[in-house]
C-alpha cells in the first residue's frame, strides 16, 4: 500500500501528530512528495525492519520478426534486493517554567521544530550518502543511498561543462542544456524533483532563466519552489557532522552533481511500517509531576530504488 505523509496525517486523531506531520512536510520538499510503500511488518519476521524488493535492471525489448521465423529472444533482467528502515529523530528536553514562561514564543513548539527540522535533514543526507555497508564517506549502517545506488550504473554521467564564473555561465550554458537533455532522456519518464545542493541550484536557476525553463510558485505551505523546465529544484540542504556543517551534496575539488529521481512505487519511494506511523511524536505532559520535560520525535523510513531507469546523477559539474 502507497501512502504520502499528507495521507498519513488524515488517519491521525491527536492534533498535535498532524502539526508534527506538517512540520516535516515543511521541512522537506521531498518528504512531503514521497510516496512510501508501508508495507514492512517486523512482529511477524522478527525484530528487524528489512524490506525485500525486485529491482528492474533493464527492460524487456520488442523487435520484429519474418514469415516462418521466430523472434530473438530477450528477457527483461531483475535482481531480488532488501533494504531496511531506519529509526531516525532525537529527544529534546526542557523545564516546565521555561515553556509556562515562553508566552507567544512557546519553547515546547521551537524546540519540537528544530528536532524535525534536523531529522528532516538527516533522512536526506541517508537518501543521498547512505549505505548498509561501512565504506568511507558514507553513512554506514543504514540504508544505500542514491550515491551508492547508481554507482557504476549507466545512469551515473558526468558533465564536462564549467560553470565556474557567470562569463562562463554565458558562454556554456547552451552546452550545459544539451548535457541535461541527455542526462534526463536516460530517465524513464520525466523526473520528479531535482535533488542538489544550494550552490549548484544557483547555478541551474542562472541556466534556466537564459534559457527561458525557469519558473517560481509558492506552494500551500507558502514555500517558493523553484522548477527546471517545470521539474521542482530541490535544495537538500546541509547536515552537521559534529563540528562543521557540510552540505549534503558535496562539492569536492570543486565539482558537484545533480540526481534526478522519479517518485512512485514503480521507481524510488520510501519505505515504513505498516500503518501510518512513519513519523511519530511523543509531547510531554505539561501537566505531570517532574520538573524536567522530555520531548522526541521519530521517523521510521527507508528507501528503495525498483526500477534504475527512475534515477539518474550527472556528477563533475565545475561549479567552483
């Protein structure tokens, strides 16, 4: 069964779970665009939250044939994957006469907002940089990220544009343009959204604006999302490692990429629990004897990729 976090809020009766359903919806173009398929049941196999999956690899072909001959055979290829969910969020806590005291502040919904906010930030530095294994520069542990998913796969391409200046932005963004033709026509179907970092998305919107692709809208959380020849443009923002913050796409050595992914239960999506507890809250009770307040807030989600013609990373873009 498919369900949005949008669905998943119109089956909640607490008030303050559907706030919390809007804030990491808010938080995240993507999260509030994926489709997860909540199928995983860890009381029947286990304690585990592993999802099984077959991938397409390539599609079946068709061809023609002669009168009296019979067609070359051609099977489309598919491999039996798993992936797993991950338990994700944190806790935060405070003293009650700090929140009787916040007014129209109200430090309980701060404090939940910024845990949802860096938990939003989380999943996309795992969709991105995750990994079931521990390789270096990953997060190991998890689950397989983009990065890992199309490594070594035809839909991994790289740009041998530079984007370095805007007299160069001028000069190759023709050239540019032809490379993300070719780096979306490897896509089965239009992508969904256009995953990158804050610098590369400056760049693309300076491309889009010459060459007349670009658009803005504000959406009904009153964000503005930005489009690529209609295709949303999506910041994933940045992750804190413990001392700096870094982007969660990369730029190394100057260079950056760009993936493209198809949303749906045919191409990539989420996965969760059964039910819609992908997103979970757990609000103090002001009220209670205890001083000291704890708050946490939990997401439960992973991702998997079906079909490889639904993603694709053109990477090596000059930018800096």
């Amino acid at each position: 069964m498919a369900i949005t976090l949008q669905e998943a809020k119109v089956g909640m009766a607490d008030k303050v779970d559907q706030q919390v359903i809007d804030m990491f919806r808010r938080s995240s173009l993507l999260l509030d665009n994926m489709v997860f398929d909540n199928a995983i049941s860890p009381g029947t196999g286990g304690s585990t939250l592993t999802y099984g999956y077959i991938q397409l690899k390539s599609p079946s072909t068709a061809s023609t044939r002669t009168v009296g001959g019979e067609y070359t055979p051609g099977e489309a290829k598919k491999e039996k994957k798993t992936t797993s969910a991950i338990i994700m969020g944190g806790a935060f806590q405070m003293d009650r006469v700090i929140q009787s005291t916040s007014g129209a502040a109200d430090e309980l919904a701060f404090q939940a907002e910024q845990k949802i906010k860096a938990t939003a930030n989380y999943f996309h530095n795992l969709v991105i940089n995750g990994s079931t294994g521990n390789e270096e520069g990953f997060v190991g542990g998890t689950f397989d990220g983009l990065r890992k998913l199309l490594s070594g796969t035809q839909n991994e391409l790289s740009s041998q544009v530079s984007l370095k200046t805007s007299q160069e932005l001028d000069a190759n963004y023709n050239a540019f343009l032809d490379e993300m033709d070719g780096f979306l026509s490897v896509l089965d179907g239009t992508p969904s959204l256009l995953l990158m970092n804050r610098s590369m998305l400056v760049k693309l919107r300076a491309i889009a604006r010459r060459a007349g692709y670009y658009e803005r809208k504000t959406d009904d959380f009153g964000r503005t999302v930005e489009t690529y020849a209609g295709v949303p443009m999506v910041d994933m923002g940045q992750y804190f490692d413990g001392e700096n913050l870094k982007d969660v796409i990369e730029t190394k050595d100057g260079k950056t990429a760009i993936y493209a992914v198809s949303l749906g239960l045919d191409g990539f999506h989420g996965i969760s629990p059964l039910g819609s507890g992908v997103i979970q809250s757990y609000m103090p009770d002001l009220t209670a004897p205890g001083a000291i307040k704890t708050g946490e807030v939990e997401l439960v989600a992973g991702v998997a990729l079906k079909n490889t013609l639904k993603a694709a990373v053109l990477g090596g873009i000059a930018i800096a």
